[in-house]
C-alpha cells in the first residue's frame, strides 16, 4: 500500500540559511512520501538561488503581498497530500517525526484530525512533551488521544507544540484554513477551532527542535491587541455553549483587559486603565480585581505603584 502522502508548506520569509535547513529536515523525514511547497511573499532574490538545487523536489511559489496567514493558506491550496504539516520559523524536525505521526493517526485517526508530538529548545534537556501527563491523559505506547483538546490548546505551554501539528487537510477546509486577520498566530486559532470539531492524538516525545528564534519581537500594545483580538473572537465562538471552557476563555479574556490596565496605567492614562479594568471584572469577577478596581477609583498614584509594569505578557496565561 502506498503510504500517504504529506504536504509540507514552508514560508521564505526566514531567509536563505533557514530555508534551506528546512527543506533539508523535509527531506531527511524516514517517511519520503512527501511534497514541499515554499511560499514566498517577496523575500530577497537569494530565495530562488537557494531552493534552485533541490528542484524539482520542491515547488515554489512566489507572490509579494502574503502575510503569515494568507501564505499559509496559499500553500494549503497547493497541496496535494492527505495531511499538512507546517515547517514553523526557527524549528527542525527530528527524522522520523511523520512516522511517529503517522503511526499515531493509524491507531486514532477515525476520531482524531489534528496530531502533535513534543518540542524541546535547542541545548536543553527539557521538553514539552510532558504537557500530555500534566494534562492527565494517559501514554498508550508513546502515543495518545485527546477528546476533548480545547482546555489544553487554551494552557501557555501549548503554543510551543505549534510547530509539530499535522493536521486532515479536509480537516483544515472545513474550517477555512486559517484567519489571515490575525495580527499573530493565526495556527494557535485554527487550532482551536479544529479542537470544535475534531480530536487530536499526540507523540509523547520531542520530535520537533526549536531554535530559540521564532517568534518576532513585537511592542507591548501590539502583543496585548493581538491577544485581545484572537480571545474575543473565541469568546464569540463560544457564546452558545456551557461548560469549563467557556469559563476558562472569559478569564483569560478578563486577563488580558487586566493587562491594558496595567499598560494604561504605566501611560498615565487612568481614565483607559478604569474602563480596561471594568470589562475584566465584568468578565471574571474575582476579588483581585475588584480590590484593584476599587484602588484605582479612590487612590489612582497608589495603584500605579502597587501593580508596576509587566514585561512578560505570555504570563497572563498562567
């Protein structure tokens, strides 16, 4: 039987250097039925010198104007393969990635459209892959099922597994692919709209390395705008339904309006931190918030000193 095929869409955006390390990971997978398809949104012209020597193994297209979201789901329109994988900026997969995925889809594939394996940082020990044990979900043979995965896509840790999915391309379709509006990470979105309507199964080890250089710098606003954006539109689409994780999006959602208080607040610009401070508490009313409201409405100079400027904004999820 012949093994599937997969469609490795990989963006020129990360330079030559970079773009050649990942077409070599594709191409070094144990598992060789494989397409790879290179968006270009106007790279330099070292681009096509780069990847010139490992046409036709490679297919590329070129187009000044993508953003991260609209090259992905240009390439997505490209592919041929059953599955669709995505060669994340600043990762290299280990050799036999697929064939752990593949192997994983086979066991849990008629309920599952999404697989993920571990991560880990390049030089280090750690790995992410024990997200699935603090989660609670069982190993069964290196590999496991999650049912039910929009509480784990909404944990801080979860966003490094990103740059292992593998996801149904039918799968992918059905959902539109992903949301080219999204000032960042767009795949954190799609896959929190597949976890709606699909499973997702997992490798429990760390078949993806992470370089360390993958997320661009971005401003402070402009981190807490995107994450504004992505968990109001997830509130929205969980509008009509019961249950923890509707709960758990609002908190998050409240967390992030606590943030802009703080940002506010740091600005000098107390009227924008009350209101950023009352849609939080109209969201998760906790006591927290109500002291800090309260503290910012009668004694604004002492609140701005007892909740200082936060430089690492990924902490809200926590």
């Amino acid at each position: 039987m012949q093994p599937p095929l997969i469609s490795v869409i990989i963006s020129a955006c990360d330079g030559p250097a970079c773009l050649a390390e990942s077409v070599e990971s594709v191409l070094a997978q144990t598992h060789k039925n494989t397409e790879i398809i290179i968006v270009d949104d106007g790279s330099d012209e070292a681009t096509a010198e780069t990847i010139r020597p490992y046409w036709p193994l490679v297919r590329y297209y070129y187009d000044v104007g993508y953003d991260a979201g609209s090259a992905l789901n240009a390439g997505a329109r490209e592919a041929n393969g059953e599955w669709i994988g995505i060669m994340a900026r600043g990762s290299h997969w280990m050799p036999d990635k697929l064939h752990w995925q593949l192997k994983a889809m086979s066991r849990f594939g008629q309920h599952c459209g999404v697989c993920l394996t571990g991560t880990r940082q390049a030089n280090a020990e750690t790995s992410v892959q024990s997200l699935w044990r603090s989660s609670g979900h069982a190993e069964k043979g290196g590999c496991g099922q999650i049912r039910q995965p929009l509480p784990l896509v909404l944990e801080e840790r979860f966003q490094r597994l990103i740059p292992s999915v593998l996801v149904k391309r039918t799968m992918l379709e059905r959902i539109g692919g992903v949301d080219p509006s999204l000032i960042m990470d767009p795949w954190l979105d799609a896959l929190f709209r597949l976890g709606q309507g699909t499973g997702f199964c997992y490798v429990d080890m760390p078949l993806v390395v992470l370089s360390g250089t993958g997320a661009p710098n971005h401003s402070r606003a402009m981190q807490l705008a995107a994450w504004q954006q992505m968990y109001e539109k997830w509130r929205g689409l969980v509008a009509g339904e019961r249950g923890a994780v509707k709960s758990l999006v609002a908190r998050r959602l409240a967390a992030i309006y606590d943030r802009w208080a703080d940002y506010y607040l740091a600005e000098g610009q107390q009227w924008e931190a009350r209101r950023a401070l009352a849609k939080a508490f109209g969201l998760h009313a906790s006591p927290r918030l109500a002291v800090k409201r309260a503290l910012l409405s009668v004694a604004p100079d002492l609140g701005k000193r007892l909740w200082p400027r936060q430089g690492n904004l990924v902490r809200f999820m926590r």
